[in-house]
C-alpha cells in the first residue's frame, strides 16, 4: 500500500479530527500531497494540499480551521480539521500529485468523517 489513511469518526460540530496519510518515501519526497473529500450525490473536491517545499492550499471553506502539516522524517502528511461543521460531512481521501500534473497518481483508502450538529 502506497499511502495508507486512518483517523476518521464521528465528532460533534465544533469539534476537532485529524486524519493522517503514510506514504513510501519515494513518493512522499517527489509528490505534493493532499486531501480530498467526497460527500454524498456531490463530486469529489480537493480540500487542502502541501508540496514539498511546505506551500499549502486550502479551499476556502476551511480556511482557518484546516491545516495540512507535513512530517518529512515519517513521510507523513496530517490533516488537522477544527470547528468542524455538518457540511464537512464526507469521505477523505488522501492523495499524491506530481507537481505539475493536474490529478493524482495515486490515492489512499477513503475514511468517513461524519460531523453532527
């Protein structure tokens, strides 16, 4: 398994989760590294990225309450959610980007996150 995510549940909203994502060192050091998520009847969409050189991106509507740490010693990359809402209710996906490329090459196994009001 090339990237293996874990860390999903159930939280209240306001609440906090964070999800992580091991990955092979070969990949880790040559990818930019993100999150994406999938709610139901809706299309998957990035929710936050970091590439190697520590930039990041953040869709707007979790800006301020996401952040996406890297760990370069574990080849890890976290995603830590604060004030979760409902509406961050979905699927996340952890996934791996050549830079430059515009999808993913690869991608980890859904995990749930399901935030009640």
């Amino acid at each position: 398994v090339q990237l293996q995510a874990s860390g999903g549940g159930l939280v209240q909203a306001g609440g906090s989760l964070r999800l992580s994502c091991a990955a092979s060192r070969s990949i880790f050091s040559t990818n930019v590294m993100g999150w994406y998520r999938q709610a139901p009847g809706k299309q998957r969409e990035l929710v936050a990225s970091i590439n190697t050189a520590g930039i990041t991106y953040y869709r707007t509507s979790v800006k301020g309450r996401f952040a996406i740490p890297r760990d370069n010693a574990t080849n890890t990359v976290n995603l830590q959610m604060n004030s979760l809402k409902p509406e961050d209710t979905a699927v996340y996906y952890c996934a791996a980007r050549r830079f430059g490329v515009p999808s993913p090459g690869y991608w980890g196994q859904g995990t749930l996150v399901t935030v009640s009001s």
